[in-house]
C-alpha cells in the first residue's frame, strides 16, 4: 500500500501546525515560573490565538454537516479531542499567569512592610 500525500492537506496541516505553535510560543513565559517579565499583550494575543483556532475547529466539525461535505467521524473525534486539549491548555496558562501576577504583587507587598 502505497501512502500518497495531497499537497494541499500536507500544506494545510503544516500552516495549523505553524499556527499553533505560534500561539504556544507567545504564551510560553506565562506557564514557568515568573511570568512578570512577559507582556500581558504577548498573553491576550496568544490566548485569542488558541480561541479562534479552537472556535474554528469546532465549527468545521459541527456545522457543516448538513450544509456541506460530511466530516468523517475520525477527524470529528481527533479535532474535538485537540480543542478540548487545547481549551485546558488556555485554562491553565491563564490560571498560571493569574498566579503569577497575584504572587508578583503580594512579594511587592510583603517587600515593602518587611524593611518598616
């Protein structure tokens, strides 16, 4: 059996690909462990990033079923299984970056009533 890649799909699937790890990247510094270096900006860009990719997903999967070409139910299940991955992934960078920001704050406050 011989495996044939369409130019379009392969080009398709390396641009998403592209996409996503864009978006990573520019979330990355709010998931390690000091994230007040990195703009909130960088975070609001990537975390829309992921929305619009997992909105999307959604919508190829779901809509278009009675509209368009049926989607097969292999990629129905691996896309709702990736925006479902990628969904935690935005719960829990905001979740870090919140902790962060709220530890940054609380060091500067204990900071400022330890030396009086």
């Amino acid at each position: 059996m011989k495996l044939e890649l369409d130019p379009k799909k392969a080009l398709s699937v390396s641009l998403t690909a592209l996409y996503l790890l864009f978006a990573v990247w520019l979330v990355l510094p709010f998931v390690g462990r000091n994230p007040g270096g990195a703009s909130v900006y960088r975070l609001y860009l990537g975390l829309m990033l992921m929305l619009v990719f997992v909105g999307k997903s959604l919508w190829d999967v779901l809509a278009p079923q009675g509209l368009a070409r049926k989607v097969s139910t292999a990629k129905a299940v691996v896309l709702i299984a990736v925006a479902v991955l990628v969904t935690g992934f935005i719960i829990f960078t905001v979740a870090k970056a919140v902790d962060g920001y709220l530890n940054s704050a609380y060091e500067k406050d204990k900071a400022g009533y330890v030396d009086q």
